[in-house]
C-alpha cells in the first residue's frame, strides 16, 4: 500500500468516524432515557401499589396519586400510540413527564387500579373510543371528544349545575371541515372519517362566578378552562387540572406548560389569574365528577381491579 493510499484511507476512516459519532451518542441517550422510564415505571408501581393497601377510599387515593406527580416536568403530548404508531409513535403510558390532560388521565387510572398493567389498560380507555389505541380513535378534542365520550362511557359525570346551584351558561363548539383545514386544524392531522363534526355544547360556570363557588366544588373535580370561540380552532377547552382538598383547603393540581412543571396552587389563585387572560379569554369552567370505579367490562377480570 502506497503512502497516498494510507492517508487516503486514514481519512476515510477519520470521516466515518465522526458521522457515525453522533449516531452513536443519540442511541446510548436514547437507550438511556428508556432505561430510565423503565426504571420511573417499576418504582411508580410500588408506590401505587402501596397506595391502595394503605387506603380504604377513592377520594384517599387521588389525593395521593395526584400528589406523586407534584414537581415532575411538562412536556406537550407526551403520551402516544407506541412504538407502531403511524402518527405518534410516543408511549402508551409514561410518569415522568405530562402535559395537563395526559395527568389527569393517569391520575384518573392509577386511582383506580393498584396494579400498574391494569391501570395503563384503562387508561387506554379513557383516552381512546372503546379502547382501540389508534390516533384517529384518540379524544382529541374536549368539548368535542374527552368529555361527552368520556360521561356516555361512565368514567365522569358532569356536576356544573350542582356546584352553580342553579342555571349555568352553555359554551358551543360548531366544528365543520374547513375548521380542519384551517392551520391549528391541520396540526390534528385526522381523517375525514375521525373529525367530529356538528355542534358541541358544555355547561360552563362563568369565569367571574368560580371564586364565589370555590366550597362547593367538590374534592377530586377536573376543572376545565372554556375560552372565548375563535374563527380556525377547532377548539375551547385550553387547560384542565384536578381540585384537590389539602388540608382543609381547595387547591388545584395540574401540569402547567409556562411553569414547566406539576404544580400545585389554591384554588382561589387559579380562579383569579383565568380572569386576567385578555387576548383569548377564559369565559367559564366546566366541572366534572370522577367516578369511584371503573365502569365494568366483560373482559376485565375482578382481580385486576382494585380490591378495596
């Protein structure tokens, strides 16, 4: 081999070298983070598990699972279809990272199941229509999709007319083709036959009301943020969290995206900051109750629920 043959190779090798670098590092991250979600998953287990023997009620065990998540980071979406998903291949279930619905839905599931395999499969039902882990299938939108899908499958019940004590407003969502065509509607990326179109209402108490009701609402309640209509979203509902009795006090538990994290703030708080929102305004809350078991299906077996 000539000397011109040996640097040409050395160079060949040197530039191999740091393309495949980078690759490297990305797989040895990436093997990494799953590592370590396996490892958040196995330690979540535990703590849920032990949850459920030392307690003897639901409203116990939101208050508890609910508190777990205190601190843990925001991330939009971070739930998916899986590894096969066509659309978003993000994990089916994942406790160190949550945008505010991916934490009640989980909060919702673990509450219920002392067993980790038996609550991420509930929670496939909560988040998709009848179950079936596909994107198109997923409750995507709110007013729309989670909570009317959501009160027909039995796993809430709508309480804004009992907390209000009397008549409430109503919020209308008119959803037609060209609200998915529009730029906001595009990034949801369904299907013709996966956009649910017509006109979709919700009681809402008025924004300027909530603070007034705040012990009325009841422990354990996902409050939901209704903004004003807006011509191309094809959307109301911005935010949820979950009401919470600490110590005697309201608070609300929820993934906050400017925070950057869980967190958890008085309920009275988070009632006046809605009111401060002037370029799209908050106009009222939807308040739903969580139910205290599951729904019951034919394929869910009794031991798979949990025992108290």
């Amino acid at each position: 081999m000539t000397t011109m043959q040996r640097r040409s190779e050395a160079v060949g090798l040197s530039l191999a070298l740091r393309l495949a670098l980078p690759l490297l590092i990305l797989g040895a991250m990436a093997s990494s983070a799953e590592a370590d979600q396996r490892s958040d998953r196995r330690q979540v287990g535990h703590r849920v598990s032990r949850i459920h023997r030392e307690t003897t009620s639901h409203a116990e065990r939101l208050a508890a699972v609910s508190a777990m998540f205190v601190g843990r980071g925001y991330q939009i979406s971070p739930l998916g279809e899986g590894p096969l998903g066509r659309v978003d291949a993000d994990p089916i279930a994942r406790f160190d990272r949550f945008d505010c619905v991916t934490y009640v839905e989980q909060v919702m599931a673990l509450a219920w199941f002392g067993q980790l395999d038996a609550a991420i499969a509930e929670l496939q039902h909560i988040r998709y229509a009848a179950g079936q882990i596909r994107y198109g299938a997923r409750k995507h939108i709110m007013m729309a999709q989670w909570i009317p899908q959501n009160i027909a499958a039995g796993f809430v019940r709508d309480i804004s007319s009992s907390v209000a004590g009397g008549p409430v407003s109503y919020a209308e969502l008119q959803l037609g083709e060209r609200d998915f065509v529009s730029p906001l509607g595009r990034k949801l990326k369904l299907s013709r036959a996966d956009r649910p179109l017509g006109t979709h209402r919700l009681p809402i108490i008025p924004v300027d009301r909530l603070g007034g009701l705040i012990g009325r609402i009841p422990h354990g309640t996902i409050i939901t943020s209704i903004r004003a209509s807006r011509s191309g979203v094809p959307y109301r509902a911005s935010h949820v969290g979950l009401v919470i009795d600490e110590g005697g006090k309201k608070v609300v538990r929820h993934a906050h995206r400017r925070r950057g994290r869980v967190v958890e703030q008085p309920l009275a708080t988070f009632s006046r900051e809605a009111q401060r929102w002037r370029r799209w305004p908050i106009v009222g809350f939807n308040l739903l109750a969580i139910a205290e078991h599951p729904p019951a299906r034919p394929n869910r077996t009794k031991s798979s629920r949990s025992s108290r």
